[in-house]
C-alpha cells in the first residue's frame, strides 16, 4: 500500500482517538491522547492492535447495555481504521509466521 494510505489511515486514527470526551477531570484528556499521538507520529503495531481491540470492546458492549444494534456499527470506523493501518503494517504476515512457529513447536 502506497504511503499516502498510511498517512490517510494514520490520521483518521489520530481523529477517532482525539476528541474531546465529556467526564473526567477538566483538562485531561487521558490515554487517548497518547495513542493518538503515537499513532499519528510512530505507529507501533503493539499500540494499534490495543487501539483496535479497546475501541471494538466498547463499541461491542454498548448494545448490551441496552442501546441500539446501530449505535455498534455507527462506531465501526473507530475499531476499523486502526485495524486497517494494522494490517497494512504487516499484522497478518506477523500473525502467519507466529502461526508457523507455534504450530512447529506444538507437533513437532
């Protein structure tokens, strides 16, 4: 993927993690501000999958919580563009060859 998609989904992470958010103290915008801020500037894979599986579990719950299905796939782009920028950094060749190896250890 070109370097311009990764900037693209580089900065509609730092958007969807960057917001003012209603609670907490005054001024403190808390650990979405750091993920925003390593994402925009040094995108670790570790951050990202973190970023991903946070947004997908708060999304996913507020369904249960007795809001509407819509409201979860009304979010999806907060779970979905850190897990793009993921696999365009290579996840799913790290996960394959993690595969590999725990397969290889595990029956041979």
């Amino acid at each position: 993927m070109t370097t311009t998609a990764t900037l693209i989904l580089r900065i509609g992470v730092f958007r969807n993690f960057f917001r003012p958010r209603a609670g907490g103290a005054a001024g403190e915008p808390g650990l979405d501000l750091v993920v925003a801020m390593l994402v925009l500037f040094k995108p670790i894979r570790l951050v990202l999958l973190c970023a991903a599986l946070w947004a997908f579990a708060t999304a996913l719950v507020r369904p249960f919580a007795g809001l509407p299905v819509l409201v979860f796939v009304g979010r999806d782009a907060n779970w979905a563009a850190p897990l793009a920028l993921l696999c365009v950094r290579g996840l799913a060749t790290q996960l394959a060859g993690l595969g590999a190896i725990i397969h290889a250890n595990l029956f041979f």
